[in-house]
C-alpha cells in the first residue's frame, strides 16, 4: 500500500506521544534509583557510624585526615548538591527557582517542542508542514494529562516509586508540586500552538463552530486558561482559598471538556484515566478520614477530635487536640486539617506541618529504662511533663493567621470555641539524620513546626543509640520575643532530657523591637477579647523525687541558650559550623524566601566545595522545607 501524507501524520500521531512516555518513564526510574540508593546509603552509613560510636576504641571525636582518593567521589556529590540546589535564578524577593528546576524546565520545553516539531516534512519536501504539527502538538499535550493529574494529587504512584512527596523536595529531584505546576504551563502554551494551527489550518473557521468537538474544545481552553492566570504565585500566595476554588471548578471543566473533544477522534484514552487517577487519590483520602477519624462516623469506639485553638498572638494560632492511637507520624511531615465550622465548604482540607514529635519516650515506665547515665534519672512518667505534654502526647500545630480560613480561626480561637477537626495524612517524607554527626535546624516564625520536632526526634534517638549524632544547632528567629513561650518549656525539658554525648546549642534571635520577657503574656486568654493577659502559672516536674518549679524565663538560665535581639547572621555561624563540623552534616530550613536564601548563599563555594570534603571535611547536606501556600 502506498505511503501517504495522511497514513504517515496518523501513524506519528499515535506513536511520538507513546514514545515521549517511555522518555518519560525512564527519567522517573532513574531518579527513582537515586532515590533508593541515597536512602540505602543513608540507613547504612547510620547504622555503620552508630556501631562505631559504641565501640570505645571509636568513641572519641572524629580527627580529620589529609586528602583521600576515596572522598573525591563523596566531593563529587557534594559539588553536585551546590551547582543543582544552592546556585539560584531569584525573581524579585519573593520567588526563586535553583538550577535543578531550572534544568528540569528547559529539558521539557525541549523535549515537548522537539517532539512536535520533528518530522513534519511532508511527502513533497515542504519542512514543517502544518497538518503534521498541528494535530500531533494536541496529541502530545493531552498525552500529558495522566502524569500531571497524578503529579497534583497526594497519593500517586510517582511519589510511591520515587519516595518523593507531593510537596517536598529532596536531594536528586524537585518536589513534585513544581513539577505539576511546570508541566502544566509548558503544555497550557503546547495547547495554543494546537489551537492557533487549527486556525490557520482551517480558515475561515466560522463553519466549525457547529461542531460539538471543537465548542468543548474551546471550553476547555477557556477553562485551562483561567486555571493558569488564578495559579500564579501573586494570586496562590494571597488568594489561596480563591483559586482552591476556581482550581477545583476550571479542572473538572478543563477535564470534561477534553474528554468530548477528543472523543471525536479516537484519543480520549489520554484523558479518562485522569478521572479515574483523581477518584482513586479521592477514595484513599476519604477511607484515611474513616479510618483517622472514625469515632465522627457513627462508629462507638474511640475519643472524638474537637481541637483547643488558642490565640497566642494576633498572627498566631495554636491548635491542639489528641491523636487517634493509630495515626502515627514522624518529624516534618504534614496533616490536612477539615474544620467543617471554620471552612466555607464542609471538607475544605489545608495543610500544616505537625509541630508535635510522636514519641514512644514517656510510654514506657522509667524502670524499664537503663539507669546508668546520668540523664536517664529524670522521671519519664506522662505527668512530670507539665504543659509541654502536648509536643509529645498530642497533635499540635502552629497556624500563621492571614486572611480567609485562618482568620476564622483566629476568630473561633479568640472566642474559645472548640473545633471539630477531621485529620487526614501524614505526608510527606521525614528527613533521615541518624547517620549525621552534626545537625543544624533553622527555623523563622511558624517553622518552628518543623524543626521543633526534628530536635525532639535527634534527642530521643541518641538516647536510644539509634543515632551517632554529636552536635546539634537549633536557631530560631522570631519578630516578637513573647514568641519564646510558644515552646520555651518544651525546650527546657528536651535539653533535660538530652544525653551528654549530645551537644545542642540553642540560640534564638528576635528581629522584632527589644522587650523585656517577664513582662510578656505566654498567651491570650479565651474570653478577653483576644486582649494580653499576664500568665505567671508554674509548671512543676519530679525529678529524682523532688519536685522542681519551671518558670517562664528558666530557658535562659541554661548555659547552652542564647537569645539575641537581632537577625541571625547564618552566613558566619553556618561557616564556623561546617569548620568544626566533622563527618556528615544536615542543615534543615523552615522560613521565609530571605532565610533560604541566606542559608543557601552560606553554604554554596567555597565553604561548601569537593576540595574539602576530598580532605576530610564534613560532606553537607541542605534541606529547605517549603514555607506557606506557594
């Protein structure tokens, strides 16, 4: 049979778009390979360091050495992390993109443009013949539908392979989130050479508008096209609850309008498994909502979950209630929370990182325990933990109030009203830093919720010789200094707690105007009108069968606490850090865009280069959680 224009457009329509899945899988399965071998080498190089720090021969500080051959290959990645993840293209102060992503971009633009593009030189030798590229960028855009539907959702197969969250990044790859929103743009921009081809392909295009094909095509255009105007990072970040909204509503139109268009010809394959992938993700929240939450549907069994929302300053809200006895999280992963009586629709869910550590410590009674440290004397009976029991016994989140869903809260908050919540998660990866030797948390404002809990998990995993971590650095930066009492007590009984193998460092800087901190309300009382009320109540604990008073300003009589009112100059700590720092070292941010910045300018060249790692230097690793919405 003789070959044709039309035979040969047909069959490249059907094949290039498989042939960009296969491109594309293989990209996931060699990321996923990373993946596990980072986290192999990670549980292995704990377990191999922690069986060192128990031996006495290997007990003392590690001393560096000269150069070696066999750390280049360590410098090599450590080289790797700065050029993909430190060096930065910023816009504005408020947006950056590292090079990863930005390499992640440009190879999809390319590989979509150049699968579209190829081979479109017609029988009679014209190149780019519209009638090859014109359907065939159509096909490879709606063949991008189930990978970028699967990519916005939170239970999805790429994250089960790759072990990569939704929302959080990691050291091969870009969090998933970016990658949704990116794929989604660069074939926004592919549908509209589709469109706009069509129309000179077929002009004058008037007698077309009969056609159902092409008026559900244009809807969904219409609807794609207000979905990317409502995701830019200005309306997310300050409208978030606006385009949840249009987000849902322009996705579903999007989605059926495609699936009639292409109907027409033949390839709606590449768009129902985008209903069937988003219903799945849907079925697996809910059946985690029954069974997270299953004392609210009707089942007898099990505490109900009405949540304390407490106002602990006009841009905070603390919220607190108990944990089912089988929901189980670990350090840095997220929950979304459904507030029927705060949201505007029944199961509006929002993210919010879990400020509270899931700790087995105070489960098992102190007899159980190894009585031959000094630490080990302090009682570990659930009720020597005063009002820091919460950060171990219950849920617990740090909400920053801006408008909408959050300034309810600071509503029902200020009113003392209880809130019924419904819980769904965790998510998220937790960051693995049993096999660093040292540690450094930053955190600004609310991202204490993140690395509050990391510090409590270090410490109890040295305790329990799970960790060969000898150092520590906890910073906190905060406006206001009454801020310190969100987790001041907490903190005083962590370090209590610490082993004294564990070195920890605790500085705080407040940014905000100097006050004096007795002086300070710890919280806003419930019925006050959200007005500052004084609170001098005082905790006690048992320890070694004496109790002992814990007081508001008793943090700053630890030796290893220090507050400064100024911002924290993470240039130089972190570079006198990474100096005394031997082995591997884990710096872990939770903050605002400056902050990032700041810490990833800190530890790029030449603090941070494979010359000094190949000496015996500690190999860094930097790990930035996302801050807000965006």
């Amino acid at each position: 049979m003789a070959v044709t224009d039309k035979s040969l457009r047909s069959a490249r329509n059907q094949l290039y778009p498989m042939q960009a899945w296969y491109c594309i899988g293989l990209f996931i399965f060699i990321i996923a390979i990373f993946q596990w071998i980072s986290f192999l080498h990670s549980k292995l190089a704990g377990r191999r360091q922690t069986s060192d720090a128990s031996d006495p021969e290997h007990a003392s500080v590690h001393r560096r050495r000269g150069f070696s051959w066999r750390r280049v290959p360590l410098g090599l990645v450590n080289a790797y992390r700065v050029i993909s993840f430190r060096w930065t293209l910023e816009f504005g102060k408020s947006y950056t993109l590292n090079m990863a992503e930005v390499f992640v971009t440009m190879a999809y633009i390319v590989f979509l443009f150049v699968w579209t593009f190829v081979d479109t030189t017609d029988l009679e030798g014209h190149a780019l013949d519209i009638t090859y590229w014109c359907n065939r960028s159509g096909m490879l855009a709606a063949s991008q539908f189930p990978l970028i539907t699967a990519l916005g959702t939170k239970n999805n197969i790429v994250s089960l392979i790759t072990g990569i969250s939704y929302d959080k990044a990691s050291l091969f790859t870009i969090f998933l989130n970016y990658v949704h929103r990116m794929m989604s743009r660069v074939v926004f921009v592919l549908l509209w050479v589709h469109v706009g081809g069509e129309v000179v392909r077929n002009a004058p295009f008037q007698p077309y508008f009969s056609k159902q094909w092409l008026i559900w095509g244009l809807i969904s255009m219409v609807a794609f096209t207000i979905l990317c105007i409502v995701s830019l990072r200005p309306i997310r970040a300050q409208a978030y609850e606006l385009f949840f909204y249009i987000h849902f509503a322009m996705v579903s139109t999007f989605l059926i309008g495609a699936y009639f268009h292409t109907q027409n010809f033949t390839v709606a394959y590449w768009i129902y498994p985008c209903f069937v992938i988003w219903g799945l993700d849907r079925l697996i929240r809910f059946l985690r909502l029954v069974v997270f939450n299953h004392s609210y549907f009707g089942f007898r069994s099990g505490s109900t979950m009405d949540g304390t929302a407490e106002l602990l300053s006009d841009d905070f809200v603390r919220l607190r209630f108990h944990r089912p006895s089988h929901f189980h999280w670990t350090p840095g992963q997220t929950a979304y929370l459904i507030m029927p009586s705060v949201s505007r629709l029944p199961f509006e869910a929002h993210p919010f990182t879990i400020a509270s550590f899931n700790s087995t410590l105070f489960d098992v009674p102190e007899e159980q325990k190894p009585t031959s440290e000094k630490y080990t004397q302090i009682s570990l009976a659930e009720g020597t933990l005063g009002s820091s029991a919460p950060f171990w016994k219950e849920l617990v989140f740090f909400i920053n109030v801006r408008e909408g869903f959050t300034a309810r809260l600071k509503d029902a908050a200020s009113k003392g009203d209880k809130v019924k919540v419904f819980v769904d998660g965790p998510y998220g990866p937790s960051p693995n830093l049993c096999s660093y030797d040292t540690s450094v948390l930053i955190a600004g404002g609310s991202g204490v919720s993140y690395t509050l809990p990391v510090l409590l998990d270090i410490i109890e995993r040295v305790r329990n010789g799970q960790s060969s971590c000898r150092r520590v650095v906890f910073i906190w930066s905060i406006r206001n200094v009454d801020h310190i009492h969100w987790i001041d007590e907490v903190l005083i009984r962590a370090l209590r707690l610490a082993p004294p193998s564990l070195s920890i460092s605790i500085q705080i800087h407040v940014t905000g105007a100097p006050a004096t901190i007795e002086i300070l309300p710890q919280s806003y009382g419930p019925n006050d009108d959200a007005k500052p009320v004084r609170d001098d109540s005082r905790s006690e604990e048992l320890q070694d069968g004496k109790i002992m008073e814990i007081s508001s300003d008793a943090l700053f009589a630890i030796e290893s606490v220090k507050l400064a009112h100024e911002r924290p100059d993470l240039q130089t700590i972190l570079r006198d850090e990474v100096k005394a720092a031997m082995g591997r070292m884990s710096v872990s941010v939770c903050g605002s865009q400056s902050i990032a910045r700041s810490v990833r300018g800190a530890l790029r060249f030449p603090v941070s280069n494979p010359l000094s790692v190949a000496n015996g230097g500690p190999s860094v690793t930097l790990h930035i959680e996302s801050f807000g919405y965006a």
